[in-house]
C-alpha cells in the first residue's frame, strides 16, 4: 500500500505540473449547471436508514396525490444519500415535473427513441410509482402488496437465484423475476404502449438499485425484449445532453494478469476487438495500463469520447476509498474519482468490463451508482456481478457492434443482451472477425450456453442512456 500511495501521489504531482488536474477541480465539477453534468446508478440507503438525511415529506405529498410537489422532493433526498455517500456538495437546484418532461421530449426528437422516466419508492406499507413522460402529465401508481418487506426480500432471493453457480442452467429465477414484474412495470405498462415508450430509465429508491432489471419477465418475455433500460441516481444528477458516438474514438485498457486477482485471459482479445474496424482507437496492455498513461491519453490526444477499462473493478462495503479499479501498478479508489479530469474533454462513455458489486450492501451498491458521478462521464456500462471471462468478451463485442448503428448507448446495450439471451450471438462472433484468435484458456468456452441471464442480465447503463 505504501508503494501504491507514493506512486500516485507521484501520478497526481506530474498531472497538476501538466496542467490535467487542478486545485479547483472538485470545485469546478459540483458548480457546473446541474442538467449538464453528471449522472450514475445503484442500491441506496432507504430513508429510515439514513441518519444523516434529514429527508423532506415527500411521503405525505404522495399520499395526497401531490406529484408535482413529490417529485422534487423525491429528487431531493436522494441527492443528499448521494452527496454524503460520496463526499460531493452538488449545487441547491430544484429540478421540476415540467422540466423532466420537456427534456424527454428533446430527447425523442433527437434520436427517435422515446423515454419513460420512472420514479420506485419502497415504503413500509407499499410501493410507489411514478411515471414522467414527454407528454408531461405524471401518472401515480400505488401497489400495495410489494410492502417493503416483501419487495425487498423478494429482490434479494431474485438476485441469488440468477447468480447462484449450481442453478445457471435452469429457470429457477422466473416465479421471482415475474411477481417484481407484475408489482414494478405492469401497474405502468398500459400508458407505457399507448405512449409509445420504448426506453425506461428507473429513478429508485433504498433496496432497489442493485436489481438487473433487464431480467424482469412477464410470463412471455424479458423486460429487455421490450425496452432499452438504463438507472440513474436522480434526474438533476444525469447529464441528459445527446451526443452521436458513431464517429467516436475508442481508448481500451487492460490486464490480463494481476497480482492479487484471479487472471483475465480473455482481455487481451476483448481490447483487440473493440478497437479495430468499425471503431477507431488504440489500446493498451498490462504494463502499459497505468493511470499515468491513461491521464496522459485522455489529456493529450482529446478524441478519445469512449473509455473502455477491461479489469477487475470492486464496489465494496464502506467508504468510498474501499472501491476501486485495479490498474496494472496501482488500485484507483473511488474517492480519487474526482481528482481525476475526465471531463476535460467530456468521456461520453465509460465501460467497465468485469466489475463486481458487493450485492445487498448499501454503501457499496451507492458507489455502484456513484461510478458515473465520481468519474464525472456522461455514461457507465458495468455489471452488477462478475460475469464470465468469456461471456464478457462476447457481449463487449456485440455492444460495440450495435454501437455503430442503434441511436443510443442503452439500445446498443439490449441489442447485445437479446443476443445472448436468443443464441444469435457467441465466441464464435468474435473468433469469425479478421486476426481473431482465442488464447487456450477459453477454448472450451465455445460450448457454453450464454441465455442465461446471468450472463447478460448484470450489465447495466448507468446515468446517461442517450
């Protein structure tokens, strides 16, 4: 650890000698205009749970029907979970009802892609929904049978289910994934297809953002079937700017040998892929995969609008200084996140490739959905659970491909997890591209089957889904 911290202390003299890190970084990150900044995703303290939030009724404003009122107030008291979690003072702005519906609307005039914003509120005795669209009007479902109690202990035995080794290659996870349905998208549904919503962003409360909601089912087919799906903390806290990545450059980092983790054979592949025809980009291996080099990149070259770290990368229970993306020399803490210009020029896209979260901790499911607000990008992909080596490869592969050619990240994100799910896809996708080869270790995962949603379910587009 002492080497570590030496080295980057290191790192962040040279940056602040080059110019790529100033004093007032922080400073200049929080002050900027809320709906053009930042944005993220995961599970959260509940509101009983959070002694330090001193949270506004928005309770009673919801009880009375009160939408206009309640929906500010919701935005509020997750914004101060946030804030505290993650050490940041965001600007005091209000975001209204009227607001989210108008940027709804730019949106679908921009990429033809219509969005449903959806509000879940676990309480005590139901759970509450609301649903802003770009017609404006908030609809308010109430469902009481998925108390907080039952919600959350059926989320949990959800998540188990699907990540559990022994049950991968059958269908024990369906009873759960179809009553979260019916309690979570079906009060909604109906004014979801008479509006012609086909991309839904959850807004969610304590206990429900750690759910792989793409693995929802309805008796006949997945959530993700019907919808590109993206999470985000709050809407004032989501840079909801549309920018066209198909002409953007790709800077791939990896390893795929550590010192402390299990191998990542699959990784020098993975970076290969995703860099040749029809991206752009460059791509750097092991020793070359240091935060030095990376600042370095993102700072001197400023084309580069899609980041892609293909290594382990922990959410853990804790402070933030406890999570962290593991680099060939050294461990970037969560904490450090803010330190670090990002945004100078804005990374449009930030991909973690084998992430995992510590599932059921509220502080680590916080810095989950910190990555987007901590690393100041418009967008995260990163997954819930650590998924296979070879799985990942083959959904990086088909995201990247969709990428090229859907209108917004988190379509081009369900693109690639309908192929998994349907078997369109697999190792032999990527091995057919020109000057592919798999190295030995994954040769005998051309046989697995990737349609369980354990493969596909746990990637998530967090903040930004445009």
């Amino acid at each position: 650890m002492k080497r570590i911290a030496t080295s980057f202390s290191w790192f962040l003299a040279t940056l602040h000698f080059t110019g790529t890190i100033s004093a007032l970084s922080v400073q200049a990150q929080v002050s900027r205009p809320m709906s053009n900044n930042i944005g993220s995703n995961a599970l959260t303290q509940t509101i009983a749970q959070s002694p330090a939030v001193n949270p506004p009724n928005f309770g009673t404003a919801l009880d009375n029907n009160q939408l206009v009122e309640a929906v500010p107030l919701i935005e509020q008291t997750w914004e101060k979970q946030y804030q505290n979690h993650l050490g940041i003072n965001f600007p005091d702005q209000s975001i209204t009802v009227e607001e989210i519906a108008d940027t709804l609307g730019k949106i679908t005039n921009q990429t033809g892609q219509k969005p449903g914003l959806i509000y879940m509120v676990p309480r005590s005795q139901q759970l509450e929904l609301v649903l802003i669209t770009p017609e404006g009007k908030p609809i308010h479902k109430r469902v009481s049978a998925a108390n907080k109690e039952a919600l959350l202990s059926l989320v949990q035995e959800f998540i188990q289910t699907i990540t559990n080794p022994t049950r991968r290659h059958t269908k024990d996870y369906l009873p759960a994934a179809q009553q979260l349905y019916q309690w979570m998208i079906e009060p909604v549904e109906p004014y979801l297809k008479t509006q012609g919503i086909n991309n839904l962003i959850f807004c969610l409360g304590g206990g429900l953002r750690h759910l792989p909601f793409a693995a929802l089912h309805d008796g006949q087919e997945f959530l993700v079937e019907k919808y590109s799906l993206a999470l985000i903390p709050a809407f004032k806290l989501t840079d909801t700017v549309y920018t066209d990545l198909k002409n953007s450059h790709v800077l791939a980092m990896g390893a795929s040998e550590f010192n402390d983790h299990n191998p990542l054979p699959a990784v020098p592949v993975e970076l290969s892929v995703i860099t040749q025809y029809p991206w752009q980009g460059k791509s750097f291996l092991n020793k070359d995969f240091t935060l030095t080099n990376l600042q370095w990149q993102l700072g001197y070259h400023k084309n580069f609008q899609i980041l892609h770290l293909a290594t382990h990368s922990d959410f853990q229970a804790g402070k933030p200084s406890k999570s962290y993306i593991q680099f060939w020399n050294s461990k970037l803490t969560l904490n450090i996140f803010t330190e670090l210009r990002w945004h100078s020029p804005v990374v449009e896209l930030l991909v973690l490739s084998a992430c995992q979260t510590a599932i059921g901790d509220k502080e680590a499911e916080l810095g989950f959905a910190g990555l987007a607000v901590r690393a100041n990008v418009k967008s995260a992909v990163a997954s819930l659970w650590y998924v296979s080596d070879g799985g990942t490869l083959v959904l990086m592969n088909e995201f990247y491909q969709s990428l090229k050619t859907v209108p917004i990240k988190a379509e081009a994100l369900r693109q690639a997890q309908i192929g998994m799910l349907k078997q369109t896809v697999s190792l032999a996708s990527v091995t057919d591209r020109p000057n592919v080869s798999l190295p030995p270790e994954l040769a005998s995962l051309n046989y697995e089957d990737l349609s369980h949603p354990y493969y596909w379910a746990a990637f998530t587009v967090v903040g930004n889904p445009w």
